[in-house]
C-alpha cells in the first residue's frame, strides 16, 4: 500500500503549506466571464466537447449509428464478476438491446436531466466486464464504464434500448448509455437549459454531500451531489432542484437545504490557492475506473476540480492534453530531455498546472526540500526489492512526489509529456 512504503506527512495535506511563499496565491487568475470565453474558445477545437444547447432538432441516423458502433466489443477473452468467461451469446444479447433496428432516418431529440448519480456505459447492460479474472476480484476496472453522472446534469436523449431500460444520452463531453431511471425528460430545451444556465445556483465544493432537503411538510429527501454540482437557487434560499415522476417526465421541486456547510453561492474564484484546495479535499479518495462508485479516476479528477471555477474540460486525460499542447500555458516535456533538464523544466511550473504522462494525468502541487510533488488518483507504483522493481497498488488519491517508480521501476518524471494552465 502506498502510504506504507511513502510517509507523506500530514502538513502537506494543506494548500497553505503550498502556498506559504506565493505571493499572488489568493489573486483571481481569471473572472467568470473569461472562463466562460475559455470554454467557448475551446469547443471548436475539441471534437469531444458539444454544445448541447445549441444542437439541431434532429439527429441523422448515420451519425446517431456512428455514435453508438464507436464502443467497440473486446476482441479478447473477457470475465464477468465472478471470474467467468463471456461468451459470445452474451455480446449477442448486449448489441440486439442497442436496437438499432429501430432508428429511424432522422430522430428528434428530446431533453433530459439526471436526478441522481448515475453511470454513463459502453452498452445498455449493467453487469460489470472485465480483462482478467484478477480485476474482477477488484471490481475497479469495469471496461463497459465510461464515466459517471451527479444529478442536475443536462442531456440530449438520442435514442432508446429494445428493453426501455436504458437512454443513449449526449452529455457536453461524452456519450453513451444511462438507466432511464435516472434521467426526466423534460418538455422542451428551455426547461432544461434555463435550469442548467441560471445564473443563482449553489455550488458543492466538497468531494461528495449528501444534501437533506426538507420540502414542505413531506419526509425529508437526501441527494448525493459531487463536487461542481449546481442547484438553482430561487428567492428567500430556496433552491429548485430535477425530480422524475412516474411517467418518466420532470418536475421540478423548490425546497430549502438545512445542511449548507459543504456549498457556496456561486462558482469559486478561480486562485492557486483554491485549486489546490479543492485538490486535496480528495485525498485518500479511492482509485475509481469512470468514477463508477464512490471514487475519481485520474482525468476525472483534474475536471472534477476546475468544474468549481465553471471550466468545461474535456473528460478523458489525452483530450484534456491535446487541446493545449500548441498554447502558450503549455509546457512539452521531450524523449531527449534528462532527469536534470526534466527538474529544470518542472521549475517553471505553477501549483496547480496539469501534468500529462501517456494514460494519465495529475497535478503539480510545488516543490518542498529540492523534491517537487503532485496530487493524483492512480492505480499502482512500484517499489524496488533487492535488484527488481514489484508493483503495487495505490488505488487512491494521494501526494507523490514526482519522481515515484512506476511498476517497471521508470520514474513519473521520465514518463511526463507536457504540463498546461488552464488560462
């Protein structure tokens, strides 16, 4: 386990420590209005990112069947949570629940909203798939998994599953298939997007709050809301928040949160010295593929944090990457460069820069002892014995530093292929 092979001591786990010698760490780097020209700037440029709002009325089939047969079936030997293997009837079954039979030329989009924590998956099935017999013991790396849903999410619902059970949905970075539990169709995009858009709302700023909210004289309701999670907020702080009736449409409730500690009125001001609190809310967060439980995978990690300050990233980490490498916030790290031009390189960093490495991203916290360190949700590391290196697990979220073994004893560092500001 990590923690027993690093003592990261516990006064790390500050962003005043981090921020200690940092003059202009409580300066707004940039306001609302330019995060919002950011995300503008950035859509045009990333094929992964959408303007849901704006999109068309209709959907063409080719493209809608495009979106779909982008999730590939695994060519090699896969196990469900038992350890069994998958057979071919079972891919069988999981294609025909696509029904894509059923689609038409064009297909009129409708407008949904989650209103809980839901999954967004590869294929309309629950059941989890794994690579090897060992993950399924782990039950971390579902490979239908793609990313997870907190409530008050907006979506575009492009299609339907031959069981009913399952929407194929648009999100502003992603696509695939949620639980039509989850989602409430809405009457018409203004419903939804004047909600989403509201320029009231509260925001969660903790990595995950179970909010109680009493509406009138009714039992209490509880929803779990991560971090970046907006609530419109109305008069007399009342907050207007999506609920599915039993016809699958959505109503909207008003109703007044009595446990208000862990939520703001507005989106952070963007500082280093808020991104790096936001960063460490996460520590010993566990390691969580597509953020499917209760966890962050690495990617997610990083736009879990700027979603506090209203930027919209791209979900997976080479996306986050790619956007950035020919800007001027970005820093490329070369095959050439040494360990000692790497520590030069890494100098020039700010608290808070995104570090990138193939598979995986993570955040520069500073440097402490001539060491420099960063935050990160990451699977394994390794740990030299003797003349070998052995992998471990982390399965977490913690503070490394830079130069941490990889499992086939190559440093981080070594691994690093850029750095970008989100300016």
């Amino acid at each position: 386990m990590y923690k027993n092979d690093y003592n990261i001591p516990d006064f790390m786990n500050s962003a005043d420590f981090w921020m200690n010698d940092i003059s202009d760490s409580k300066e707004i780097m940039l306001s609302v209005d330019e995060i919002n020209e950011f995300n503008n700037k950035l859509k045009p440029i990333v094929n992964s990112l959408y303007s849901i709002d704006k999109e068309t009325a209709t959907i063409a089939s080719k493209i809608l069947i495009g979106y779909i047969q982008s999730y590939e079936l695994p060519l090699s030997d896969m196990y469900d949570s038992n350890g069994e293997l998958l057979h071919q009837d079972y891919y069988e079954k999981i294609i025909h629940n696509t029904n894509l039979d059923a689609i038409k030329d064009y297909t009129t989009i409708k407008y949904g909203i989650s209103v809980r924590k839901t999954s967004v998956r590869s294929f309309p099935v629950e059941n989890s798939i794994f690579s090897s017999i060992e993950q399924s013991k782990t039950n971390n790396f579902d490979r239908f998994q793609e990313t997870g849903l907190f409530p008050c999410e907006p979506v575009l619902i492009l299609h339907e599953s031959s069981d009913k059970k399952w929407y194929f949905v648009k999100l502003y970075n992603y696509f695939g298939w949620v639980k039509t539990d989850d989602i409430a169709i809405a009457e018409n995009k203004e419903q939804i997007f004047d909600y989403t858009n509201c320029k009231d709302f509260l925001l969660v700023t903790v990595k995950e709050a179970t909010l109680i909210i009493n509406e009138n004289d009714s039992s209490p309701i509880t929803i779990t809301c991560g971090m970046g999670t907006k609530l419109s907020l109305m008069e007399n702080h009342m907050v207007k928040f999506p609920t599915r009736s039993s016809n699958g449409k959505l109503v909207f409730k008003s109703a007044v949160i009595s446990n208000n500690e862990d939520i703001i009125k507005g989106y952070l001001p963007y500082t280093r010295y808020n991104i790096i609190n936001q960063a460490l809310r996460f520590i010993d967060t566990p390691y969580d593929w597509g953020d499917k439980f209760s966890g962050k995978d690495c990617s997610s990690f990083i736009l879990t944090i700027y979603k506090c300050f209203g930027f919209l990233l791209p979900r997976n980490a080479n996306q986050q990457e790619s956007s950035f490498l020919s800007s001027v916030n970005s820093l490329v790290f070369t095959k050439e460069d040494t360990l000692e031009n790497r520590n030069v390189k890494m100098d020039k960093l700010n608290p808070g820069d995104a570090l990138f490495m193939k598979g995986h991203v993570m955040m520069y916290l500073g440097k402490y002892k001539f060491i420099h360190y960063m935050i990160h949700s990451f699977a394994g590391y390794g740990v030299k014995k003797e003349a070998v290196y052995e992998s471990r697990k982390a399965m977490l979220v913690a503070i490394t530093p830079v130069d941490l073994p990889k499992a086939d004893g190559v440093p981080f560092i070594l691994k690093f292929t850029s750095s970008v500001h989100y300016q």
